[in-house]
C-alpha cells in the first residue's frame, strides 16, 4: 500500500530496529505517583530504565497503563519533558489521543519536540456511535496540524475503552491519505481475529498486538509485535518469546507467557495489581498510589495475588 | 435523607425559582462555532438569551450538547469568563466531569467564581468497568478540592456515551457524604424505569430527566423537569408544558412535544441537525460546523429533515 514502508520478508524483533519503524516488545508502562499524588517524574524515569534493562524494545508511556487521560495537560507536558531530559525520548511511543483534538495537537508537537519515534492515538472517545468521517476527520485534523514529516502516528485501537470501533475501511481511508504519517496501530480488542484480518489487510502496516498472549502468532503472520500493559512485569518473559520465536521451544514460552498474564489478570485489575507489585519489589509504598476513578487493591487482594503468582514460580528482576 | 432540603408538596416549576434549587425546563445548548472553528462567544452568548426569551429556566452550558469535551480546558474557561462577562452566569448549570479530576476542579472553580448556581459533572469516563468505590473517590476528590461551601453539584448518569452505570448505591453514598453539595442527578439514560427509581429513592434530591419525552411523567412524580439537547429548538413547547403541566390538556401537549423530539432524532444525529436548523433560521451559516468526531450535516440530509419538520407545521421562534 506504501512502497516505502514494504513488508520484510524477515520480520521478528531480530531485524535491526529502526527509529521511524519499532518492531518487537513494547510496555505500556505505569505511572508512579508521588506521595502528594502528583505524576513522579524520577521514579517514572527509573521505571522505564528498568524495563529496557530487561531488553525490552521500547517503551508506550502515557497510555491507558499510564492512567494518561487522569493526567492533565500540563501534567502530561511536564512529565514528556522530564523524560526527554532524561535521554529517554528514542525508546518513546507517546500516547497523545484526547477527547480535545486540541490536546492531541498539543501532546503530539510535545513528542515530536522532545524525540519520540512515534504516537499512540486513541480517536476522542467521549461520543458513541460517531460516522467514520468524523474518526476519519479527527485523525486528519490532528495530522494536518501538527504538520511535521517526521509524525509517525500509530492509531489506538481499544473499543471496550473507547465505545468505538475503528474497522478496516477507516483504517484504509486514513493510510490512503497520509501513507508516511499512519504507519502502524495498537490492537487492543483481544479478539485475535480482529488483529489478524488487520495484519491480513494491510503489508507493511504495523498492527501491533495489544497483549503478550498474541506475540508468537503476530509474529508469525509477519506483525511487528506487541504494546501490553501485564509486560510491566513480564518484560523479560516477552523478551524471550521474541528473541526465540523461530525455536521449537516458542510455543511453550508463549503458554507460559500466557499463564502469567492470565494469573495477574484473574487476581485483580491489572493497572493496581501491578502498581502493589512494584510496591512490594522495590519497597516502595508510594507504587501502590492510582489516580480515581481506579482504586489501589486492598491488602486481602494483594496477599492473594502474591501467592497465585509465587505458586507459578513468578519473580520480578532486581531492580537496577 | 437531608432535612434541609425536603421534597416540597407542590415541586412543579410553577414554586418560585431558587438559585440554590434550579427547577424547570433547561436547555442543554448547543456551542456555535466561528469560521475558524473556535467557540463562538457572541454567538453563544445570544443563543442562550434567545432561549431564555423562550421561557426557559435556565441553560446547562458545556454539556454533551455542547460539545465540551470537543473543547480544550482552555477553551472552556475562556467561554466561561465570556458567560459571566455578558451577565447570564446566573442562569447556568455549567458542564465539568472531564476525564481528570484536575480539569473538573479547575471548571467547577471557574463556574463558582463566575456565579453559575451549579455545575453538572460526568464521572471520569476513559475507563470502564471500575468499581463504585473508584467512583466515589472521583466525586469527593473533586469536592474536597473545589472546597467551596457555595457549591451544587448535579451528578450526570449519561451511561451511553460514558459506558458506566451510576446506581442508587453510588448515588446514596455521595448523598450521605456530602449532603448540601450533592444535590441531584440528570438522568440522560433514556430509561423511565430508571429515572422512575432514582426520583423515588432520594426524596429531596432532584433527578432531572435528560428528555423532554419524560417531563410531565417526571413532574408528576414531584421531580424538578427536565434538561435536553433537543430544546435547542423545542423550549416555547416544553415551557408550554412545564407551566401547564396540571391541566387536562397536558398530555396532549407532552404528546406533541414528543412527537417534534423524535421526528428531529430520526431524522439524523441532533447535534448537527440543530446546529442546521439554527444556521437556515438565523441565516448564519457557520451555525452548522461541529467539531470531529461529529460530523455536519450533508445537503440531503438537512433537506430531509426540513421536510419533516415543515410536515409537522413545526417553526421556530423569531430571532431575539
């Protein structure tokens, strides 16, 4: 569809990563917060630093993990701009998608400025049952403004977030338009099918798979790989999924991988199962903090999750 | 559940009106543009005095109607600043649920600094499936840093567009907690069983439907009126209603009010088909443009529903 941007032959985490095209593991990393609740810049910062110490490929900050849209503005400015002090920028996909086209141009000129390869967008996501030109309208008017060649804008598929579905007929409009500008899109439906007929439909168009349990088959199918939130704390797992996906073994490191993320997930919401987690591993009580309308697990949920995951034989890394 | 603010015996819109009690029918208005696609501060300023020539209680201002997570915060308050400005602040509920509590206080301080009697405020809305206590903490964080003893709050249950549902336990916590401040509800789920319940669960708090299609059921329950999108275009019928509401013709008149209502939704999606309404009744076009993701009307479009309204012998009122 976009003869600069053709599917490889070879296309696994093992190619050589590029800036202007990411491929391969990818956290949709948390937010710690302060004792005061404000966004904490440094502990954001060394989280981040831990994960692509783990090997990971990149970083999704600011997305719905981050808790972004229970950040302001300014918040969201303030903490891009701490993390493109921090040398952080060019493992960045930034989530810009506002209800606020206006934000959204904000956000992403933000992204641009500090170096990030590229931006996850969430089309505005307050209306129900909206046309797909005005979807359409949305990502073009965001395009249009921040008009610069370097956006690599990923689309953020997320519909149990977003009421909204972004079908295969928007999907070819929006590529059609801005071939060098709308290279990729996280998947989030959890419905594999759905990830696969966008994989199908569109070479050299990098649909990411929104959890680790699709890696291996996006992989096959020549996807570039995956964005998930449970990878704050199943990085390493990933990493190696990725990094052996033509082995034999690869299939029982996916259903391995699997498993983990199924346990997290069946113990609590996975945004404060993971903050008490981190809590826990690096003796911060201060991870455990989320911002309303998410609620931190209470000390019965976060014993219980502890044990399910040790009788799995879990352990974090040490931190950095 | 507070005795300070009892159901009254005779709660129709004809008790004389009380800042600190809004009761009757409110317009949730519409937000022309400029040309350029900026709020349209004058331009709102008169729509909303045209309404409230009509008759009309009041205006919520910056609600789904209005378009106001299609705003940046900015935009929001400086449409405020405007409101006050031009004297009808004390006509207003002003929308302020965003999606983080940081904007809801800065846009409930403004309203409170430019004297609207309340304020009408959607739980945060990006996440679904977060428990009731998620919820609460959304509303009272909010409260406890607007910490305004002068303020009303309306809680806005439009489960639609925010995917979430707000129950009779939600709504009872925040009653028990925060008594002289939360104060009522605008019901915009479309389900009379549902307003049905709430109105006859908390006597004393005030459940506005979000229809006009419930006014006189609602009024008869001892419920304070409605607030809709559609009297953009329908004030004179519903004031009609509203002051007649005990008299043998009245259901005849919500019959015919209805029936205008659901000749214009079906007709296409109300928002811009107000908007065209405005723009061939005022003969300014730029009444017609909406911001992304809503789309304008097409010409056919705009046709038909012209059609059908000239069918039912509808007009509107003169331009002030």
């Amino acid at each position: 569809m976009n003869a600069s941007r053709p599917s490889t032959s070879s296309p696994g985490p093992s190619s050589a990563p590029s800036p202007a095209r990411p491929r391969g593991v990818f956290v949709a990393a948390l937010t710690p917060l302060t004792s005061t609740g404000d966004p904490d810049l440094e502990a954001t910062a060394a989280h981040y630093r831990w994960l692509l110490d783990q090997g990971c490929d990149g970083i999704v900050c600011l997305g719905t993990t981050g808790e972004a849209n229970s950040f302001t503005l300014d918040e969201r400015l303030a903490l891009l701009d701490h993390l493109g002090a921090s040398g952080l920028a060019g493992r960045l996909i930034v989530g810009t998608g506002c209800c606020a086209i206006g934000d959204t141009v904000r956000l992403t000129r933000k992204a641009l400025e500090i170096g990030a390869p590229g931006v996850l967008v969430l089309p505005p996501f307050y209306y129900k049952g909206v046309p797909d030109d005005g979807l359409f309208a949305a990502y073009a008017e965001t395009i249009e403004r921040v008009g610069d060649a370097r956006l690599r804008l990923y689309i953020y598929h997320f519909p149990k977030m977003t009421g909204l579905d972004i079908g295969l007929p928007l999907i070819e409009r929006l590529i059609a338009a801005y071939p060098d500008t709308v290279v990729g899109l996280k998947n989030s439906s959890g419905d594999w099918d759905n990830i696969r007929a966008m994989i199908d439909a569109f070479p050299g168009f990098d649909v990411f798979a929104g959890s680790e349990e699709f890696l291996l088959p996006t992989l096959r199918l020549g996807g570039p790989g995956c964005m998930s939130a449970t990878l704050n704390v199943l990085a390493p797992q990933a990493v190696e999924l990725a990094a052996n996906w033509q082995s034999p073994e690869a299939e029982a490191t996916q259903e391995r991988l699997s498993a983990l993320r199924r346990a997290i997930s069946a113990a609590a919401a996975p945004i404060p199962a993971m903050k008490a987690m981190l809590a826990r591993h690096t003796g911060r009580s201060t991870w455990r903090a989320v911002r309303p309308p998410l609620c931190p697990l209470d000390p019965a949920q976060e014993e219980r999750l502890s044990h399910s995951l040790a009788a799995l034989g879990f352990d974090l890394p040490a931190a950095a």
